[in-house]
C-alpha cells in the first residue's frame, strides 16, 4: 500500500509505498477512497499530542469499502462501504466501559493516532469501529462527518437545548453542526477570526443570525457556546458571551492553555464542559440525523500526495469548510 506517514514531530509527511497491512482477529481492511483531514491531524503532526508511536499514519475520517475480513468478523461483508472513526477501540472492561461511557476507556485507541489512519491506500480497523454508510453516497462529502460530524454531535447535544448558540471556529465541524442546530430550530451565531471574511459569508449562508470575529459579542446573551477552535483564550470570551446557567462546551482534542478569569464570569452558574471522543451510539444518532437534516458538507477534494500542502494551509486558517484527501497513488 502507498502511505504519508509522519516519522518525527514537526516533519513533513513522507511517501512510502508499504507491505498491504493484513487485518487480525476481528479486523476488517478497508480501501481508502477519502479522508477528511481534521485539526486534530494537525496537532499530531506537530508534535502537541502526547505519547506519539512514530512512524504512524495520520487520518480519522476515512471511507472506503471493506476489501478483507479478519477472523470472527461476522458484521461486514466483502465491498462493504464503511467510515471509520477518531475512536478506535476501546477495552470493554474497565469501569467507563462497563457503564456504556466507552468514551472515556481507560485503555483506548485512535485512529490515526495509535494506531495507523487514512492517509494511505488501505486502512485496518476493529470492525465494532466501522460504520455501515448506507444513504450516504458521495464519499469526499461524507468523509468529514466521521469526526468533525461526530464530535460536532456530541457537542451539541451536551449543549443542552440552548435556543441561542454560538459557535466559536466555523470550519469543518462549525458549518456541519450549524446545519443540524438549524434544523432543530436553533439560533446561530458565529464566531471567526477577526477577518475571515469566506468563514462568515458560509455562515450566514447556512442561516447564522450573526457572524463577526470572535473578538466581538452580539446584543443578546447565548444559551450555550461550543469552541471548536483550539485557542484557551475563547473559554472566558465565551463565558462573557452566555447568560447566566448558560453552557460553554470545549469540543477539541487539544486546546491552548486556557488564561486566568475573574470568577465573576463563571459565577451564575454558568458550565464550562469538554467532549472527549465519541460512542458508537454517537454514531449511529449521528448519521441517521445526518440524513434526515439532509446535511451538505462544504468540501474541497486534494490529492493524497498533497497532504503537506493541505496541512500547511489548515495552519494558516486558508481552509473553508472541509479538507479531505483522496488517494492518487
């Protein structure tokens, strides 16, 4: 198989054409036909998250159809098309695990992360961790629905039923779960970088009621925020933005140090909250919504040996929507 695999923190990533992996008890293989390119990506080939296993292939919105089955595996067949997601498997036994918060296994592993992604032509993946796509054909667009999607839903819905909620960071998580939130009957409210001008045109294209930088607060309080951009600095700008009982959801795998506040901010009851991973339950929820809102991923197709190029510009903040690479090896 042909991989970008990252060998050292802040390398670029390498091509290297590999032995096709061969998938172990209840594993499937999947060939890769795109990859969603997240954030997340980017804080591993960085270097910020820790106890990285170098080499590892990055990658964890990948989809693809199933082209091997390991042993026991008696939940897909052959030519399967499935999406494999950030959490990749988890012990079944530890306290979180036994209490259905699998989210929080002590002894998980992710995809791309721990174990090898989708930025290459084939992908191993624990077949409890692969989701049927049926109803959802086109591949580049369902692609960034297995995690900024995921975690998106899942930050919603800790969100609670917030009438009015700001988003904070309207890239590829932000304009998919703007969709689901108007769906629901919610009030949008967008928050960019002071000029990313692209960013707030989407948003009110996709029926914001408001979007400015995230330097600035509109004339009502929100109900809830949920922060998909990685910046510390935005938990307090939130907070100053909701009402009293209001929420603000962190949503990211890793995000700056968050600066000292005055207490004043918090007081009132307001909720600072973090999502951690996903569930399988997550999922499924997820993606029969994604259906019925009838959810339209804004989406720009590269190739798969341009992975550097597109890394390079999710850093500059020069990506609207949603990235997702597609083998050309």
């Amino acid at each position: 198989m042909h991989a970008m695999v990252l060998q050292s923190p802040g390398a670029p990533l390498r091509h290297e054409c590999l032995s096709d992996p061969e998938p172990g008890l209840g594993e499937i293989r999947v060939r890769v036909s795109a990859c969603g390119v997240c954030r997340t990506d980017l804080h591993l080939c960085d270097g910020e998250l820790p106890s990285i296993p170098y080499p590892i292939i990055p990658g964890h919105e990948i989809v693809g159809r199933v082209d091997r089955i390991g042993r026991g595996v008696t939940t897909h067949r052959l030519g399967e098309r499935v999406g494999i997601p950030w959490l990749g498997h988890t012990c079944g036994r530890c306290p979180f695990c036994s209490r259905g918060m699998e989210n929080l296994c002590d002894e998980p592993s992710f995809t791309g992360y721990t174990r090898n992604g989708g930025y290459a032509t084939h992908a191993i993946a624990d077949a409890n961790y692969a989701f049927p796509l049926d109803g959802l054909s086109d591949d580049v667009a369902t692609a960034p629905l297995l995690c900024a999607g995921l975690i998106g839903w899942r930050s919603l819905v800790m969100a609670g039923d917030a009438e009015r909620l700001g988003i904070y960071g309207f890239g590829a998580a932000g304009h998919i779960i703007a969709q689901v939130a108007r769906w629901q009957g919610r009030q949008i409210y967008a928050f960019t970088r002071e000029h990313d001008r692209p960013a707030q045109d989407l948003a009110r294209q996709l029926g914001a009621v408001w979007a400015a930088g995230a330097d600035q607060r509109p004339d009502v309080d929100l109900d809830a925020a949920i922060i998909y951009a990685p910046a510390g600095e935005l938990v307090p700008a939130a907070l100053r933005a909701v009402r009293k009982g209001g929420r603000v959801v962190c949503a990211g795998i890793h995000m700056s140090d968050i600066p000292s506040f005055p207490y004043s901010l918090l007081w009132g009851e307001r909720r600072v909250m973090s999502v951690a991973n996903l569930t399988r339950q997550d999922g499924v929820d997820f993606l029969r919504v994604a259906q019925e809102a009838d959810i339209r991923t804004h989406t720009t197709a590269y190739s798969l040996s341009e992975a550097n190029t597109v890394l390079a510009r999710l850093r500059q903040g020069d990506i609207v929507g949603a990235a997702v690479l597609v083998p050309d090896f």
